[in-house]
C-alpha cells in the first residue's frame, strides 16, 4: 500500500505546455501496465493544446470546473464528476472555458 497526499506532491510543468501545472501521484513504476496518474489545475481561459499520443489511451477524471475536450475536431462540454477516454491516435485538447479553475485527474495506459 502506498499513501499519496496531494499537497505533499511536488508541482510541475506538463510536458506539451509548460504553462500547465500538474502533481504526478504515482509513477510508471508504481502502476502495472500505467503510464502515471497526476492531478493539474487549468485556469480559467487557459487551455492544453492539440496534441496526440500514438501508443496511450489516456482517462481524464474532472475534480471541479468545467469546460470543454475537444477530440479529432469535435467539441464535448464537460463538468465535475465528467469522465473521458481518449484512444490512442485522438488528437485532444482541452479549454477551461469557465470563470473557475478546472481540475483535473488523469492517467495513461498502454494502448
């Protein structure tokens, strides 16, 4: 068993855009068959870029907030308590649209 306190992890920026912050709660060597899972705050207006994965499917899990996924040119309004897979290839982006902090808990498994 092993116990992570969110506040007790240390913050960093997300890798396709430095703006963004995120907790990393367990690492790959921690989770059989995960990539990671980690927690990030998107502020208001602020939004993670179009990218893809070729070998990932990620799971996005919404804490609080909301806001919108945007996947292979289609928009989807999500809010708190909003789950979304995206597949391996998808290309996502996500956009906090809203007046709050929208956040965020996700992880990646191998596709």
């Amino acid at each position: 068993m092993k116990v992570v306190n969110l506040e007790m992890v240390a913050v960093q920026a997300v890798a396709h855009d430095p703006e963004i912050k995120k907790r990393v709660l367990l690492h790959e060597s921690e989770l059989p068959c995960s990539v990671r899972l980690s927690q990030a705050i998107l502020a208001p207006g602020q939004q993670v870029s179009a990218h893809h994965h070729e070998h990932i499917c990620e799971v996005f899990y919404l804490l609080s907030g909301e806001g919108e996924f945007i996947v292979d040119g289609e928009s989807v309004k999500v809010g708190e308590g909003s789950t979304i897979r995206i597949d391996a290839g998808e290309v996502h982006a996500v956009v906090n649209s809203s007046d709050k902090d929208m956040s965020l808990l996700y992880f990646g498994l191998p596709a």
